[in-house]
C-alpha cells in the first residue's frame, strides 16, 4: 500500500496536534452544572451509587476518547490517499466497442444498438474489481484507443459518454491486434468485444488470441434490411462523355423472416429524381440496375432506398456518386509542320488543339496550356506544364541523350504503363533513335536492347515523355499504335483514370489526388474542416460519414468526391448471437470478483460516515460521552 | 399543538428534510456522471451528495438526547455533527476545480524490426537513454518497441541502466499499431508526445492516415530517422516475367538484385523445383545499387510454373538470408488451336506434325473443311488456308474468314501451292482483299493460269534432220510440263494451219501425246494463218497467261502477220518464235517475237528444240507458279524470325508469284526478289501470305530442316490472335486482373469488358487463389462488382511466396470468359532494404506539429500547450472535516452555557 496524497510526516504532524487536542478535551472534566435540590441526602444515594461506578464511567470515556481519535486516523489517512498496490489478481480488460455503421441500427423501441453497446460497456466498466485495469477502443473504420490502461472507472465512463456509432465499417482485425498489443504482458488480459457481431468470419477464424480470455457480449436484435451495396459511376472508354451508372441493392434477412418487401429506388441527379422504380425484394434478393448512357458534368447523383415500412438502418439507403467534368485539355503543339502529329491529335475530341511554329514558342504561352507537344524543338527551359517531347536533343533537353541507336527495334516495352493502353511497338521500323539516360522516377516505356527510346517521367505536377527518334524517320505514324500512343499520353498526363469513378469507401485511407497543392481542405458532410498534407501529389484522408465531401486546395476551386459505405457485412444486420473463434464458442463476459478499489480513501470516509453515526447515537444515548 | 402532534412532527420532519435533501440533489445530479458547480468547480461523484440527507437525521436524533448539556449547546452540537456529515459527503462526491498543467508524457515509438541495424538499435537505446536523463518532475516516458507489432517496455527505475533493447516482431514495421498503442498510455490530463525512432519503412499499416486521428488527439509525433543501412546486403527484389506468355515461346525471366556493395555471387533461376534448363546458373559481378539480370526459358506446358531465383555464392556479404530469393510465377495459357484447311488433305501431316511438336494444337480439314460463320472460327486462334482452290471456298466462308480476322483478331495465314492466290483461283476474292499480297490482275474464276498454242511448221523441210521428230517430243514435253488445269493446244501448218490438239487440259496427257504423235510433214510455209488459228483458239479462253511459240525453220510472207500479232498482244496473248536451222527467217521471227512480247530462240540444232520449248513454257507459266529452286532472302529482320535459322534454311523449289501491296509488310523474299512472307494487319487481326507451300511439293527440302518447326510455329504464334487466356477452352474473352499487394492483403480487381468496349455487368465472378504448393485445394473468393463491369475481392496470403490467380466469370450459370494473373510476396518487405522513407515521417511530423530529430530536452517541452485537469478537492474537505471533529468534541467537552 502506498499513500499517493499527502506526505506521511505532515500527517503525522496532523494526527499529534489534533489527537493532542482531543486528549485535552477529554482530560478536561466537564464542569458539572450547578443544580439546586430540595433535599440533598435523597441525592446522596444517588451520587454513592455514581461512585461506585466511577471506573466504568472512566473506561467509558477512555472509549469516547479512542473512537474520536480513531475518526481522526482514519480521517488523516484517508487524506493521505493510500492505494492498494497493483495485484496480479486483477484483470487486465480491453473493451472494444463497434461503432460501426451497423451500429446505428435501432430497433422496434427506436433504442440504437450503440446505446445498447455503451449500456453494456458500462455494466462491465461498473462490474469492474478493485484490482482490475481496463481501457476502452472504439472499433470503426480506424481503431481508435479511447482511453489508456486505467483503474479509474469514472474515466472510462466518461469515455463512454461522447461514443457514436460512425458510417464506416468495422476493422476488427485491426481493432484485436491494438487491443492485443495493450494487453501484451499484462496480468490475466481479457478482450471483450461488445458490438453486433457483422463482422467477416474468415476474420475471427484468423484472430490469434495470444492467451487473451476473449468475450463477446452481443447486442442488438436481428433485423431486416434494404440496402445499396453498390453504386458506382464508369466513364465508357470508347465514348468518354457517357456514363454507365450500376446500382445494386439487396435485401438482407434474417433467418426464418418471409415474403417479398416492397421499395422504390430512385436515382437522382442534382437533387432532381431522374428514375422512380418500385421494387420487391424477397429476403436475401439483390437486385443490379444499369443506367446506362448517362451525360452530364459535373453532377451529383444519389441513389435513395425508400422501402415502405422504415429501414432499421438508414445509412446505407443512401449512395452517393459523381460525374465529375471530362475538361477538354487544351494542347499546344510546336512543330514546324507534322501532318502525322496534327492528325494524331485531331482524333481525340477532348482535345483543344493549337499550333505554333518553334519560334512563336515562349514560356508564358505554353502556361496556358495543359499540356505540349514538342516536335523536335526543345525550348531553353523546361516547360512548366506536362509536355511530349518529339526527338529532344542538345544540352536543355530535360532528357540526357545517351548516345544513337541505328534501325533499333522495340525489344521491351513497359506494358503496364498508361503510354502502352492497347499499344503495341514489336516489329516498329525506326531509322535512328537516342538512347536516353533513365532519371530516377523515369521508366522506359519502350527500350530496344535495353536502351530506352521511349521515356516517361512523373514528376508529380508534370508529366514528360519523350519519344527518341523522328516520327518522319520511322513507320511509327502508319501504324495504328500511333495515334493511340498519342492519346494515351495526353489521357496520362490529365491523370485521366481507367474512367472507373467509383466512390470512396469508408473501409479504407483515400488517397485523394492533389497535383498542383501543398495541403489539402476536406470538408465532410458534417461541414468539418480538416486539412490533409500533400506528398507525391496524393493526400491521405479517412472519412468516416457517407455524403459528399468538398476537396479544395488553399485558394483553389472545391471539387466533390463521394463516399459510400457499401458494406454487406455492415447492412446485413443480423446479430450474432454465438461467436466461435477456433472452435470454440466465445463466452459471455463476467463481471469481476468483488474487490476493493485501488484508491482507499473513500472507503475509509464511508466507515468514519458510520462510526460518527454510531458515536452520535451512542453519545446520545450516554453510552459513550 | 397537542404533544402528540408535536411528537410526530418530531419524528417526521427529519425525514420530510432528508428527503427533501435528497430530491435536491436528485434534481442537481440526476443521471449526470459529473456536475458542474460553479465556475471551474466539478463534482465528479455527485450522487455521494445523497450522504448528506443523514444530516437532518442527526439532527432528528436530538429529541431522544439523554445528554446532560444545555439546550442551546446541545443544538449546537448536533448542527456541528450534521456539518461534519455533509463535509464527508461532500468529499465523497469528489469536489474539483478544472486547472491546467504542463506535464508532458512522451512514448518513445523505438522500431527493432529486422531493416534496422544492431548499430542502428544502439543508437536508438542511446535516444532513450538521453530521454530518461531529460525527463524531470511529473513528465512521463514510456517506452514501446514495435516490429510487426508493438510492445510497452517497463522502464527500471531512475539511476537503473536500461537493459539492451529486445528486438521482437522483427519481419514487419507496423508504426500505425504502435502509435495507436502510444494512445493508450497516455494518462489524462498529460501533454502527449510521441517520438518515432525508425527509417520510416512501414510494411504494414497506414502510418499516413493515423497521422490525422494523431493530430485529433493533439498527439505530436516527432521523428528521428535511421541512417541508411550500412549492413553487407544482397537480396533478389523481385522477379518480373511476362504478362502473357505463350506455350513453347521463349520469353524472358528478369531479376531485379539490389546490393549494398560490388560482390560476385552466383544467381540460380529455377523453374519450379529444377533449374532452368536454358540458363541456369549465372555468376555475376553484381554493381552496389540495383542489378538487372536476365535468363530466358520457356514453358512446356499449359497452366502454372514458378520461377524462382536464388543468390548464393562463397563468402556471401550478406546479412539477411530471406531475402536471397524471390519467387514469381507466370499463368501459361494453353496450346494455340490452329484450323489447318489443306487442299491436298494427304500432305497435311508434315506441317500438323511440326506444329503439334511445338505445341500448338493443330485441326486439319479438308479443303472444303472452313467453317461458315466468324463464331465457329472463333474457336481457333488462326486459320491456315494452304492449297486450296478458291473454288471450294464459298463468299459465305470468306465474308466468315474476313470478319474473323477484321472484327474478332483472328490470325489467317494462306499458304501457296498451285491452287493457292492466283492459280488457286482466288484473284479478285475477298481473301485477295484480306491478304498484303496482289495476286494478278486477271479477274475470272476458274482459270487456268496457262493457255499455251504450240504452233508448229510441218512443211517438208522440217523432216530433214528428224527436226519435226525433235518438235513432236518438245511439244509432248511440253504438255507433260504444264500444270493438270493449264490448257494446251497444238496446231500444224503448212500453207493452211490445221490444229492437231485442240485446245485443251493438260491433264489429259496421254489423248495429247497420240494427237502430236500423229503429225506427219509436207506442204509448204505460211505463218500467218498459223498465227490466226493460234489467235482464235486463245483469244475466248480465260487464262491468266495466253502463250504462242511458233516453231518454223523456213521463210513465209510477212503480209498481215505484224497486224496480227499486234491484235494478238492487244488480247493479252503472246507470241514467242524458234527458229530452228540456218533457213529460218530470223527478221521475221524476231519481228514476231517482239511485237509478240515474247521472246526469239534460234537453234541450228534441232535436238535442242525440246529443252528450249521447256524453258518457254517455264518462262511462261512463271508468272503464275515459279517451281525451281529458290532461295529465302530476309527482307526485314522481325521477332518471329528469332530462333528459327532462317539464313540457313534450304532452297524452296517453288513459289506463287504475287506482287506485294503498298501498306505491307515483306519479311521474307525469293531470290527473285518477290515476296516470299508478307503480312499486314486487318483490324483487329493479322493476315500473312506465304507464297511457297508447306508441304513435299516445294517446300521437300524444309520438311528436313530443323528450322522448319520453329519456324511455322512461330509465324502461327506471331499471327494468331492476341487475346491472352483466350485459347484453351472453347470460352470467349478473358479481362485484365490487377493486383494490388498490401501485406498480408492483396485486392484483385478485374475489368470485364467486352470487345466492343462495352461494361459485363452482372457477372458471377469467382477469384480462385492457388498456391502452387497445394493447388488441388484452391480458395475461392467470390468477387463483387463495384461498379459497372469491375469485379473487386481482397484476400490474404498466408505465406511467402507466389500465389496464381484465376478469375472465372459466369453468366446465367454458363462461363463465359477467364482472367489469370499472378501475385507474389517472396518474403516480408521488411528484407527489400529500402533506403529509410524520410519522407513519410516528415510527412507525419508536419501533419501532428512534430519535430524532425528533437534534442532529449524537447521530448518534454510541452511549448504552448497546456492540458486540463481536475484537481480533487476531497483532502481539503477532509482537512477541513478533521478541524470540525475537533471543534465537535470540544463544543461536547466545554460547557459553553452557564447552566
């Protein structure tokens, strides 16, 4: 036992003084009230009778003298704050609590699951023994610790006061590896997992429990559910002004619950309802719906579920989804003339192509464009927008030219590049080409015997690429590679994806791309502002609620991204009622043994709470004085 | 008020007080955990307050005193007694003000995984060790050290030496754990800080990301970076393969081996448990930095192969034995099926046998055999049309055939013999369209390609020196000579032409001969209607080449025989003229012969009659078929020639004379020059013409050569359609698969798309994961659609090493396309010896206001910031409860009232 509060010297100092005084007070006779009797030798039998019990009234107030001084011991030392030391008897207990979007279920009383979970955290935070430590980890998308390894049940309590379910999936593997780290190394580690139990199965299978006495305490009651489980946007890639929209919807249902439920699905864009259709599921159905063609820039679209008898779980009857603006790319060739180059360029109609001869070339104009075409001309410094360079050569050439090659051919090709998308260079005649020198951060698109020829370069805000040779000197442009090479550099360098626009999932980081910014403002659909740094042109970000986020760069335009939970295991709400890890079924938690708290204090104060009410009695009563 | 009332007012208004105490406090504290009272004050247990309902009890007890103490102070002592009741509630409902402090807690985050150094640990044991001299008054340190996962370390006691740090977890860096264990040892009310020792390369987690939930947590992460590795290391970072290869073709193995410093070390590739038969072994002189090493094999068989390279060598300077190998594998995809249609279905085993040998499935037919619709053609992966004539070949299979190679990337490839490009018939088809190869200009079917007159002088002179003898078997050699469909004709002449053999297939060899055999000499000389009879016989005749060869050994009229041959030119017949004897008019003859577009042969031997007669007519016949023997010239060096030894592939004794057309591509030529391989694209496919055939007619000499295989397998391999994973089976098209690798997780992710760009949606897709050390028992895991046509799954690998995939897509229960790829994780990331990743916990340190390599005493500076935190008032309560018990006691023991 230790005394965590004041020093032991001062209360002993304490203890002298004050029990000093008490003594006294008990020492001092008390002067005896003066009262007149009429006939005093009726009294003296009386006082002869006193006398002789004179050694029982001294006991009587030695026994005052020792409660009182007895009440100030433990006064003191309940100022003295002692604790118990910590005891290997104890537990050591992580309580995870899900707060995932499955959690923000509520049943037929309109009580959420996550009040259900919190409720039960607290019985246990409540059934805590003296000698036993908890913390408590929110299980969402991140696990989040909510508190440390704690004796102190009021902090863990508080802790549990703000908790609300999120709209992000749970990661319970992550969740179990942080609790298990807490409880490495602790006396008796126990985990109690209270949540519904939507978690993937294969997961708790592959829990590696490390001696930890895992519990499950399930909450909730299982219930049907509609919800979106897909909803995504895809940009065709033969026509990439149209969209192709897929929503999936399923039902999900509990075991033994029958007959078809009955919902419309409406597609809308830009709040305006563009398709209505009313639907019947059976239990388990899922439904897929396509809508194909769709144009529009720049355009919300939300998929609603509104089944006729009200969902349980609200958060997935709403999917979120973007046609985010195809911008024409304007390009600026330089050439002196290329008639293969200039047609190249006509095929694509996202482009807004201009030309100009080398010497109308300065920096200044080239920054009004997207990106440049260089046709054998390398201007003096490089140019501050993505630019393809044709046959670059001499000293300001961001490519170092290693060397010529005579009638190369293409014997490797970075397949996997965006450059090579449906290219194919075997067999290209080329009269001469550079052999470039590679930078890091450079890949060889197309090298012949392991020279480059082809170079692509990413420097995050600008891409370069660089063919080796002169079109005019190879067969290159007579082949259809050749214009499909050219648009697959300019598509790379507007970072234009595989057209996939799918919306962010909350179960992961997004990696939201920024090229041109050094800090990122993401405004959730809460209106929360968090500012996410930039590196490598991307910029980490968890959400954690459904809806539109806004992405803006300091000073720059705001630009939507979407996010949808889109979790079967988070919509089926079917709770588990029996947990089984290894084989074995996981056990309900127990409340601890009965113990004392650590802090002894006030323990000591409710027994000088008694011992005073008794005192008062008994002094009252001229049993004690 | 009667003393009984009063006696139960007695009784019940301590108890109407308690309770109405304890509705007060009800009121106040309800179900709150904390009560705010005032200002900064808190109650942090107020339901204790319902302790101070036993006040008015005590009070109530007053009564029933049998104490012998004036009224007045016997109040007084009951109120102090109260008071000192309500004091101890008051402690107990824990009374605090809310104040600020500066006490820092600081975790040291100390990575020990493998990518760092012993000396690297030890430098880090020195942080902590200054951290533990810097720390002073109520500031906390704690220290965790993490590998895969994150450990707390008790420290001793002050003055106590830190015990050498234990390195654990050591195959992963995971610093998300561990800074999200650092949350929880942080006690309320303190300054968090957190201090990453590590070279920042995370094999796990998302360091990036917890950054955010560390900056909501006002957790300042400060970082200082391991140095770069200075340990001896060689490691094998990876082994690429192609994305598609195909079965039997060689490709290349590359492997990427990074090494901290030159060495010479001895790389292994196997393919799966054997060394690669190609190049197995290779001693290398490895440069400091990243190598690249190349091997080149080939797969024998349809399905899965591993490749494996390995580093070893004498006085290896390395320190990790993991990393010394890499695994990868590669999906092969079955035998190519080939449709071989061949005319002459007798000869098809020469060629079906090579290709078979080479791996190629091979279907031969008949040449009436090509299917009639692109679907049924699209079974195979290229189409060979060797000798057949166009005649068996109806539009409906060629508008098939074409629309096979333009919109389905078919390979065709026609093969000469006689009856293949223009002496097949096929001038002026679709296939003529579809191939890189004119084949004349003649525009009829069913043509022979030869209709050749000999005209013949049977006037008595010709008897002398057996000359009309010598003519007779020249004309019957002649005939022997020509193709079975080429016409010939024979006429005689004296002063009149009669015909001798009318003009007719050569095919009927023995009806020809006896008609030559019959003529007999006499009469005089006149060509000119000579020539007209040749002119009349041809000019109705369709054949691609009309021919005369005059043969006369005297002198005619010239009257009306330039005009003639003229006219005869002008109907695309030709006319040659010998010779023979020193009589014969050669300004004639030459005349006829130029005019005639043929060519004048004088001989004043008559037995060289016959061989010039031969030559003519091989002349003649050679714009159609070339048979002699002929050289192979390259003309453009291509990958499909690597490895087959064209330059020394025999002679070919025959060719189909074609013209190549502008936009085509000529890789192999005859000596001749004239196109011997060409080929060009259609759409979406590939057409090739080879002029030679592919059988014991011309090409007897290449069935013997060793190329002769190799070479056909790889001009169908370079040919047939691109589509991986497309062969094999009779099912359509296959989608691309991409793998993104995060330990122990990887995302599969397929495009299903069709050909003509369009999204499959609402496909069936099933992702089966195979390790090839047990690939009866595969994982299934179905895969999702996400959006429209693109299939997502994740699944983890529970082991190192290379993992196959195959996707296979269902619709409507039927399966309908095939994606493979492959994903390997040869050992954990953690070996890859990264330089550190500075980067990322710079990146983490401006995210939550960290500092890059804080000094000890920074690890404590709590700069501007402060934390609140309840300081408890109950000691001063109870302080203040002890002063009462003395002054209770007192007010008891001292009469205070004068009695």
């Amino acid at each position: 036992m230790t005394l965590a509060g004041a020093p032991v010297s001062l209360l002993g100092g304490a203890f002298a003084a004050l029990g000093a005084g008490l003594v006294a007070l008990y020492v001092l006779k008390l002067r005896r009230r003066r009262v007149e009797v009429p006939f005093a030798q009726l009294w003296r039998k009386v006082l002869r009778d006193v006398e002789s019990t004179a050694l029982w009234r001294r006991l009587r107030r030695l026994l005052s003298l020792a409660l009182q001084l007895t009440l100030l011991a433990l006064i003191l030392l309940a100022i003295g704050d002692p604790r118990l030391a910590a005891s290997q008897r104890g537990r050591t207990v992580a309580l995870v609590i899900d707060v995932s979007a499955s959690m923000q279920t509520h049943d037929s009383r309109g009580v959420y699951r996550i009040t259900q979970a919190i409720d039960a955290a607290r019985a246990q935070v409540r059934g805590l023994g003296g000698a036993d430590e908890a913390l408590l980890i929110a299980m969402g998308a991140q696990p989040s610790p909510l508190t440390g390894l704690t004796h102190d049940d009021r902090e863990l309590l508080r802790a549990l006061d703000g908790l609300k379910a999120t709209d992000a999936p749970a990661d319970l593997d992550g969740a179990m590896r942080l609790a298990a780290a807490a409880l490495r190394g602790r006396p008796n580690p126990t985990l109690v997992l209270i949540g519904d139990g939507g978690w993937d199965p294969a997961l708790l299978d592959r829990l590696k429990l490390d001696g930890i006495d895992l519990r499950y305490q399930p909450v909730g009651v299982s219930q049907d559910n509609l919800a979106i489980t897909a909803f995504a946007v895809r940009r065709y890639r033969a026509n990439q002004t149209a969209y192709e929209v897929l929503v999936e919807a399923q039902r999900f249902s509990p075991a033994g619950v029958t007959g078809p439920r009955a919902c419309s699905l409406e597609l809308r864009q830009d709040g305006e309802v563009v398709n209505v259709e009313k639907l019947e599921l059976q239990p388990g159905e899922k439904i897929q719906r396509l809508y194909p063609n769709l144009a529009g820039e720049g355009t919300r679209l939300e998929a609603v579920l509104r089944p006729q008898v009200p969902d349980a779980l609200q958060v997935d009857d709403h999917a979120y989804a973007l046609l985010p603006p195809r911008k024409k790319l304007k390009v600026l060739l330089v050439s002196p003339g290329n008639l293969f180059l200039e047609g190249a360029l006509l095929l694509d109609e996202n482009l807004e192509v201009e030309k100009t001869a080398p010497a109308g070339y300065t920096p200044a104009v080239a920054k009004k464009f997207d990106a440049l075409v260089l046709d054998g001309f390398v201007p003096d410094e490089t140019p501050p927008v993505s630019a393809l360079y044709v046959d670059p050569r001499g000293p300001k050439s961001p490519f170092v030219v290693r060397g010529e090659i005579a009638n190369p051919i293409v014997t490797e090709a970075a397949d996997k590049h965006p450059l090579m998308r449906w290219v194919t260079l075997a067999d290209l005649n080329i009269a001469r080409a550079s052999r470039f020198r590679l930078q890091p951060g450079d890949v060889a698109v197309a090298s012949s015997l392991r020279e480059p020829i082809i170079v692509a370069r990413d420097q995050g805000l600008r891409k370069l690429v660089a063919f080796g040779f002169d079109l005019r000197r190879s067969d290159l442009p007579l082949r259809v590679a050749f214009p499909v090479l050219v648009v697959n550099a300019l598509d790379w360098f507007a970072g234009a994806d595989t057209g996939l626009m799918a919306s962010f999932s909350l179960a992961q980081p997004w990696r939201l791309p920024a090229p041109a910014a050094a800090e990122l403002e993401v405004r959730d659909p809460d209106a929360r502002i968090t500012r996410v740094p930039v590196r490598d042109g991307r910029a980490t970000f968890v959400g954690t609620r459904v809806g539109y986020y806004e992405v803006s760069a300091p000073g720059g335009a705001a630009r939507l991204v979407a996010a949808n939970l889109a979790s079967a295991a988070e919509s089926k709400l079917t709770v588990r009622e029996e947990l089984t890890v290894g084989g074995k079924v996981v056990r309900a938690p127990e409340p601890g043994r009965v113990g004392v708290k650590r802090t002894l204090w006030s323990y000591l104060i409710v027994v000088v709470l008694l011992l005073t009410l008794v005192e008062w009695w008994t002094y009252n009563r001229r049993v004690t004085v | 008020m009667t003393p009984r009332a009063r006696r139960a007012l007695r009784i019940t208004w301590p108890l109407a007080a308690a309770a109405a105490i304890a509705g007060i406090v009800w009121a106040i504290v309800g179900r709150h955990e904390v009560v705010a009272i005032a200002g900064s004050l808190e109650l942090l247990r107020p339901r204790a307050l319902f302790i101070a309902a036993l006040a008015p009890i005590v009070l109530g007890l007053l009564p029933l005193s049998l104490v012998d103490l004036p009224r007045g102070q016997q109040r007084l002592t009951a109120a102090l007694r109260a008071l000192f009741v309500v004091g101890l509630a008051i402690s107990l409902a824990r009374p605090a003000t809310v104040g600020e402090r500066r006490v820092v807690a600081s975790v040291l985050l100390v990575d020990v995984s493998d990518s760092i150094s012993d000396a690297q640990l030890k430098e880090a044991q020195k942080i902590v060790e200054d951290a533990r001299a810097a720390r002073h008054g109520d500031d906390i340190l704690r220290l965790v050290t993490f590998g895969r996962h994150p450990q707390l370390v008790d420290l001793p006691p002050d003055g106590t030496a830190l015990p050498a740090l234990e390195r654990h977890d050591r195959e992963g860096s995971d610093l998300d754990e561990a800074l999200q264990l650092a949350y929880t040892l942080y006690p309320p009310g303190t300054i968090a800080r957190a201090l990453l020792v590590s070279d920042g390369n995370e094999t796990e987690g998302n360091l990036a990301a917890q950054a955010l939930a560390a900056r909501d947590r006002r957790v300042h992460v400060d970082f200082v970076s391991n140095a770069r590795a200075q340990d001896d290391e060689v490691l094998v970072r990876g082994v690429t393969l192609p994305a598609d290869a195909k079965m039997g073709a060689p490709f290349d193995v590359t492997a990427h081996v990074y090494a901290s410093r030159p060495q010479r070390v001895t790389l292994t590739l196997y393919r799966d448990e054997f060394v690669n038969p190609r190049e197995g072994k290779k001693e290398i002189d490895l440069v400091a930095g990243e190598n690249v090493v190349r091997w080149k094999s080939e797969v024998a068989q349809p399905g899965f192969t591993t490749f494996t390279v390995k580093i070893s060598g004498a006085g290896l300077k390395d320190h990790f034995a993991a990393n010394n190998q890499a695994v990868a594998a590669l999906a092969v995809k079955g035998k190519p099926r080939v449709l071989y249609v061949e005319g002459e279905p007798s000869a098809a085993s020469y060629l079906s046998n090579a290709l078979k040998k080479e791996n190629i499935d091979v279907e031969v037919r008949g040449p009436t055999g090509l299917p009639g619709n692109p679907r049924e053609l699209a079974r195979y992966d290229l189409v060979l049309l060797s000798d057949v004539p166009a005649m068996y070949v109806g539009p409906q299979q060629m508008a098939a055939l074409e629309a096979y190679v333009r919109d389905l990337g078919g390979g065709f490839i026609m093969a000469g013999g006689e009856n293949s490009f223009g002496s097949g018939g096929w001038t002026g088809s679709k296939m003529e369209q579809l191939l890189p190869v004119r084949f004349d200009v003649e525009r009829k079917r069913d043509q022979p390609s030869l209709a050749l007159v000999l005209t013949i002088d049977r006037s008595g002179s010709m008897q002398s020196e057996n000359k009309l003898e010598l003519a007779k078997e020249a004309a019957k050699a002649t005939a022997e000579l020509l193709g079975p469909d080429d016409l010939i004709g024979v006429d005689v002449f004296d002063q009149t032409a009669q015909p001798v053999v009318r003009l007719q297939r050569a095919a009927n060899r023995t009806r020809i001969q006896t008609q030559i055999a019959s003529v007999q000499a006499g009469g005089g000389t006149n060509i000119l209607p000579a020539l007209r009879l040749a002119y009349e016989e041809l000019d109705p005749v369709s054949a691609k080449v009309k021919h005369v060869i005059l043969l006369t050994d005297g002198q005619a009229s010239y009257d009306g025989i330039a005009q003639l041959v003229d006219e005869m030119v002008e109907h695309k017949i030709t006319v040659s003229a010998v010779g023979v004897g020193g009589e014969a008019d050669k300004t004639l003859l030459t005349m006829i012969a130029e005019r005639g577009g043929g060519r004048f042969y004088h001989t004043l031997d008559a037995s060289n009659v016959p061989k010039i007669f031969t030559k003519e007519t091989s002349q003649v016949a050679r714009s159609a078929l070339v048979e002699e023997a002929i050289g192979v010239q390259v003309v453009k060096r291509v990958e499909l020639l690597d490895g087959t030894g064209i330059e020394s592939a025999p002679p070919l004794r025959g060719y189909v004379t074609v013209k190549p057309k502008p936009m085509s591509e000529q890789i192999l030529a005859t000596t001749r020059g004239e196109p011997l391989l060409a080929r060009w694209r259609v759409g979406l496919g590939q057409a090739v013409a080879f002029t030679s055939d592919v059988k014991n007619r011309w090409a007897i000499d290449w069935l013997r050569w060793p190329g002769y295989g190799k070479f056909w397998a790889h001009l169908v391999r370079s040919t047939m359609r691109h589509t991986p994973g497309q062969s094999g089976g009779a099912t359509g098209a296959s989608f691309d698969l991409a793998v993104d690798l995060d330990p122990p997780h990887a995302h599969v992710a397929v495009d299903a798309v069709s050909a003509d760009d369009k999204f499959l949606s609402g496909l069936d897709s099933t992702l089966q994961v195979i390790d090839p050390a047990h690939p009866q028992k595969p994982v299934e895991v179905p895969l999702a659609e996400i959006a429209a046509g693109r299939y997502e799954g994740t699944f983890s690998m529970d082991r190192y090493g290379a993992y196959l995939l195959r996707v296979l897509h269902r619709q409507n229960g039927t399966e309908i396309a095939e994606s493979a790829g492959t994903v390997s994780l040869p050992y954990p990331r953690e070996y890859l010896a990264l330089p550190p990743d500075e980067a990322l916990l710079q990146r983490v340190a401006s995210i939550t206001n960290g500092r890059a390599h804080p000094t000890p005493a920074q690890l404590f500076d709590p700069g501007a910031e402060k934390v609140t935190f309840h300081r408890e008032l109950w000691p001063f309560v109870l302080w203040a409860c002890a002063l009462l018990l003395l002054v209770d006691v007192a007010s008891r023991r001292m009469r205070l009232y004068p009695g």
